[in-house]
C-alpha cells in the first residue's frame, strides 16, 4: 500500500532507530496493511533505522517534523532500543500531545515506560516482564495480560502480544 499524507486515519509509527523489534515492527505493520490503515514511520533521526536482527526500515518523518494534530494515533514499538528514548523529551512531548489531543496510543514491550514517564498511562498497563517495577514506579498497576487496552491507550507485554495488540489498536482507530 502506498503511504500518502491524504489518506484519512493515518497513524504514526515510532520506532527506535536501532534496536527496534523486528517481529513487533512487522506485526503491526502487517495488521495495519490488512485493515487499510495508512500509517508512517517515524524516529529521532532521517535515515535508516536498524533492527535488532538487522531489519532496515526508512524512517518518513524525524521526530522534529511530527505535528500529532495530523495523525490519527501514534504506536511506539519497542525492543531493546526503547529504552533508551524513556528521557527523550520531544518524544515525550509528542506522546502528550497526542494525549492531550485524545487521540489512541499504544506501546508495546518496553516503550509503555514511555508512556509512564510522559504520564498518559491510566490506572493500568502492562509492558515487558522486567520493566515491571519501574512501571510501578510510575503509580500504574501492572496487569498480567497480554494487552491491556485502558480507555483510549492500549499496551502489550512483548513480541508474542503484538498481533493481538495490533488488531486492537486497528480496531480502535476503526470505530472513531
């Protein structure tokens, strides 16, 4: 499917610049193709984006150039490499934003700390098993599920939940 700003419902699709999770990555991809659902890549810098297998992916949009208002969601996969945007402050910014503006997030693995740390996590989440007590850290409850969808954001544990997670999200986006 060919990506193009026009196309109403598009979402915004972080993803690490290295690191990434190849198998969430293609996951929700693959999902947001099946439900038609545009949706465009963005990291914190242009260029190429590694996986943690090797994957490449081409980012469309820096950090820098994303305005929430024209997007209809925003999903941050994770991995390994999320981690490292816990104290990034435009992502964070963006993530509220998006927020503010009521519009779906979702975050899978480690990225829910993301979401912790900008605030925009409800009573409950659940992330990656050993990122628990810095979830907890947060005031959110941890809850063993597979995908914890809590108003209008909604979470998944690791790799294994990203299908599910990402019919959800789709699913979401469907019904506004």
């Amino acid at each position: 499917m060919e990506r193009n700003f026009l196309i109403p419902k598009s979402l915004l699709l972080f993803i690490p610049q290295t690191d990434f999770s190849e198998e969430e990555y293609l996951a929700v991809t693959s999902a947001l193709k099946r439900e038609r659902i545009n949706y465009f890549i963005a990291s914190d810098a242009t260029g190429i984006c590694v996986g943690s297998s090797g994957l490449k992916v081409k980012n469309d949009i820096q950090l820098y150039n994303i305005h929430p208002a024209n997007f209809e969601g925003l999903i941050l996969v994770g991995g390994s490499g999320a981690r490292n945007y816990k104290g990034n402050q435009k992502l964070i910014k963006i993530v509220q934003e998006f927020d503010r503006l009521k519009k779906p997030i979702g975050a899978i693995c480690s990225a829910p700390l993301i979401l912790a740390k900008a605030g925009v996590l409800g009573e409950f989440a659940v992330c990656y098993p050993s990122d628990k007590p810095e979830l907890a850290s947060f005031g959110v409850k941890y809850k063993d599920a597979p995908v914890v969808e809590d108003g209008r954001i909604i979470t998944a544990r690791d790799p294994n939940a990203a299908v599910e997670f990402a019919e959800s999200f789709a699913g979401l986006i469907k019904k506004r």
